[in-house]
C-alpha cells in the first residue's frame, strides 16, 4: 500500500500535469517543501510506476502528460483542481490512526470538462489574454464562436464558472466549464484596458426570512437554524453572485412553491435588489 505522503506528492503530479498541462520540480517545492532533488526523486518514483503516463520536454523544461495519460491518484473532475489552487483544498488530511471521523460526503456527478479547456483558459488569464472560444449555452442554440478575456475563476457554491468578458456581448459573463466546445484558440493580448465589472464591483445586502406562510413554530425553527436577528439574515454579497446564492439556499424570487414548508425562506428585500437577479 503506498505511504500517505507520498500518495499526496503523487496526487499533486497529476493534478498539476493533468490540468495545466506542465509539471516541474518547483510545483512539489513550493507546495511540499521539498528540496530540488527530494522532488526529483518523487517524479522518478512516479514515472517507475505509472510508466508512459509523463514525458519530459526539454523545450518547455518540463513534464507533459502524455497522450496517454492515465489518471491513478485524482478524481479527473475540474473542481478538485480549481479548489486546490484557489487554496480551498490542501490535500493534507491528518492521518494519525483515530484521528478522523467516521463521515460519508454525498458526491454530485462531475460536469465534463476538457484539460485541454482548462489549460488554455488558466494560461489566458494568468498573462490576461483573449481567446477565441465555442461555447454552447443552454438558453440559446447559438454555438457561433465568441472571443472571450478571462478574468477569475467562481465557485458558485454547486459548480465552478469561468466570468470573463465577452466581445460579443460587450459585457461580462459567466460560462459553465462543461459548456465550452473543442479547444480555445488564443487570440493574442488585449486590445484595450477592460472595462469596471459593476456587478462583481457592486455589493449587496440580501434580507432573508422564513416564509410567512409557515407557523410561528416553524418560523422560529428557521430563525433559530440561521441564528437570525429580528427574523431576517442580512447577507452581504457581490451582485454578481446574489443570483446564485439563493438558488443554492432554494430561495425562489419568480413564484412561491405552493407548499410553505418546501419553500422555506423568502428574500425580504426583492425589489431593492431585482436588478441584479436573475
């Protein structure tokens, strides 16, 4: 069985040569804080085992992964990726015996989502530059391609979205990762300083409170579950996300659910914030 350490340095190896589409030493240095030989040893012992799954180059000086490759230690969904290098995930459980808990995570299935997507939007927004993308959204057949500058990547709490600016549209989107098509052709540097992203500038406050429909009784269950103040929770949010927040507290601002205890809580405050919403 392999040694927890070194499953973890051989899970930053695939993570990293999978989704970036180069590894070098520094990625265990920096992360592990091993010394340059310590990480060299570490991508040898990985290539002994999981043999034609990495090739050196010496143009890029680095590891590829080959055409081949063979996923052991990484789960190959996008958000394991995204959660590490947004330092949401270190990858360093404890593993003393009767240190954990006895727990069960319930796994959504994974979008799919492209390496060769992934790498080349990471790349353009690390150096800030346009790519060319097929992008097939779900309110419109329109899959004519659309030249896009990354800006950030966004945990929205059930998925990651990229939010770039879109040429076409003139404005700022979000695209869901599993939409993109075929692979981002790069378009070059920018054209012109990007204009202020208001609705990711702009911050808001939404009121939240139980739905009024329910009885005192369970009204307070909810106050009580929130910690509530005067029956509302006050969330500060960027406008941008305001939307996907309450859909992922189920909170419907288009129609109440005819049963009150399916509904829950309401947005106190709608027409303060309708502008924002989707």
């Amino acid at each position: 069985m392999i040694k927890p350490e070194l499953h973890r340095r051989y899970w930053l190896i695939e993570l990293v040569s999978h989704w970036e589409g180069r590894l070098t030493t520094g990625h265990l240095r920096q992360f592990f804080g091993l010394s340059r030989q310590q990480a060299s040893k570490a991508i040898n012992q990985y290539q002994q085992e999981h043999t034609g799954n990495l090739e050196y180059c010496a143009s890029r000086k680095g590891y590829l992964p080959a055409q081949g490759f063979q996923p052991f230690h990484i789960s190959g969904d996008v958000a394991e990726y995204l959660n590490w290098m947004t330092g949401q995930s270190a990858h360093a459980m404890p593993t003393e015996p009767g240190y954990g808990l006895a727990h069960h995570i319930l796994r959504l299935p994974a979008r799919q989502v492209s390496a060769q997507v992934v790498r080349r939007l990471v790349n353009a927004l690390r150096h800030h530059e346009r790519l060319e993308v097929d992008y097939g959204a779900v309110s419109s057949a329109d899959r004519q391609g659309r030249i896009i500058v990354p800006v950030r990547f966004v945990n929205t709490g059930s998925r990651w979205h990229l939010r770039a600016w879109c040429e076409k549209a003139q404005n700022y989107r979000d695209f869901v990762l599993s939409r993109f098509h075929g692979t981002p052709e790069p378009e070059g540097t920018l054209l012109a300083p990007l204009p202020p992203d208001t609705g990711w500038n702009t911050h808001i406050t939404l009121n939240i409170s139980p739905d009024p429909r329910l009885s005192p009784e369970q009204q307070q269950a909810l106050i009580h579950d929130y910690a509530m103040e005067n029956g509302q929770l006050k969330i500060n949010t960027r406008a941008a996300l305001a939307g996907y927040l309450l859909k992922e507290m189920q909170i419907n601002t288009k129609m109440l659910d005819g049963n009150p205890a399916a509904q829950q809580l309401i947005l106190a405050n709608y027409d303060e914030v309708k502008e924002w919403l989707f």
